[in-house]
C-alpha cells in the first residue's frame, strides 16, 4: 500500500461537508472523533463518536458537520485486492474500534514518516498500513470493555483533562489514582479500559505533541520546553520524543 495524503487529528470548522458523488480516485480510511451525518449505501446517518470508515476508489463520499471537528485520514492506493478480505475489514461500511486512541497515534506515525525523506520510507508506511487496518479489525472485534459507572468515567475524563493541562508537574500512577479514590491496580485497568491506553503512556503521548508545537510555532529552546514539560533531565525528554516520532526534536523542528 502506498500513502497519498494523510493528517491526523485534523481540525475543520461548523459546516464542514464532503460531498464527493464519484467518490475519490483512492481509497480513504476515516476516523471521527465527534458525530457526523453520513450518508452511506442510501441511508443517511448520525454516526456516535470515533466512527470509522474505509471507503473504496470510485464509492461516492458525503458527510457533514455542524459542529467544529476533528478527524484522522488517510488517502492511500496500491492495494492488494484480498488484503482486505483477509483481515475482515469491511468497505464502505460504519463501524467502530471499542479502542479508538492507538487510530491517531498510527495516522501521526504514517504522516511523520510520509513527511521525511529516510531511507525505506515506502516500506514502512506500508507495514504502518497493515498494522492500522489489522488493529481496526482487533479491536472491532473484542469483548466489550468494562461497564464503568457514569461517576467514574465522569472522574476519569475530569483527571485525564486536568493532567493534560499540568504537564508539567510529576504525574504517577499513584498519585493519579489517589485524586479519584481508586487503588494503583484498579486505577490503572480503569483508565486502559476507557482510553485503551496506559495513563503514562498517554501522558508521555500528549507531551510529545504538545512538544511538537512549540517546536513549530515557537523559538525556544529545547532543554525550556523539556523543562516546561515537567522533564528535569532533557536527554530523557529527547529519547522519550525520538521514540514516539522517529527523530530527535532538533530535526523535527528543521524539517
């Protein structure tokens, strides 16, 4: 599989429409993170969050928003034509990840490295690919995750947006898990189940993005945004950053 363009996380205003009645000369795999009117094999819909979508070459494309939005895309070509009857993935069809956050984590892979000029570059996007669609059909597919109480995922996300906006403090396990009452152990199931991810691994996950735009939009330097980040020490700030994106911050920010 080959990428032809991709964004992920990528933000559109009230009034976003796609209206594509030939449908796109690629395929496309969307994922949204907020509600969108989809219209699809002749029925109109109002799609719950984290819907996704791969659509075929030539399968006509509508939907909408009237609400401002985020979604992650990807328009890719070059595929084989059982690859997705082998994994189970249907097209042209809504369905969604009972795990949704590792979509964007993939997508922001897929556009780093469709960004950079390293050497098998095609090569691994392609293997990125493969892992995205075969992931979508794992985690379509799993159990349910636990029943959590409305009061507890209420705490959960409160925590989880309160975090975000401290960064720069020492956050633990165990000081996360003593704000909302919950043991290390039970904390620490919770929050995968509702977020699929780990709590330090989406800290570490939202630092390093947050990095990524001062890296961009600022001048600072790098050892004051470790710093504002909370990292005491800017060698793990930088191995911690190259792990996640594939470069250092120095070369994220010339390129």
């Amino acid at each position: 599989m080959k990428v032809f363009a991709v964004r992920y996380a990528f933000p559109e205003n009230v009034g976003f429409t796609i209206n594509r009645p030939k449908g796109h000369e690629h395929y496309t795999f969307l994922h949204f993170y907020n509600p969108m009117t989809v219209k699809i094999n002749g029925k109109t819909v109002v799609t719950e969050p984290h819907a996704c979508i791969v659509y075929q070459p030539s399968f006509p494309q509508f939907f909408c928003s009237d609400m401002p939005i985020q979604h992650d895309w990807i328009h890719f070509y070059d595929v084989d034509k059982n690859f997705f009857d082998e994994i189970g993935i249907p097209l042209n069809h809504i369905f969604y990840p009972k795990r949704h956050e590792f979509i964007t984590h993939i997508t922001r892979e897929v556009e780093n490295e469709f960004n950079s000029n390293y050497k098998n570059k095609p090569k691994l996007l392609n293997l990125k690919l493969e892992e995205l669609f075969i992931k979508l059909k794992r985690y379509t597919d799993e159990p349910s995750p636990e029943k959590l109480s409305t009061s507890l995922v209420s705490s959960l996300r409160w925590l989880r947006e309160k975090t975000f906006l401290s960064l720069d403090k020492k956050h633990t396990v165990c000081s996360l898990a003593n704000k909302v009452g919950l043991s290390e152990s039970r904390f620490f199931s919770v929050y995968k189940s509702l977020f699929g991810i780990s709590p330090m691994d989406d800290i570490i996950n939202a630092k390093v993005d947050l990095a990524k735009n001062l890296l961009l939009s600022s001048e600072q330097k790098i050892s004051l945004i470790a710093k504002s980040l909370g990292y005491s020490d800017v060698t793990h700030f930088i191995r911690q950053f190259k792990a996640k994106t594939g470069v250092s911050p120095s070369k994220f920010r010339k390129s």
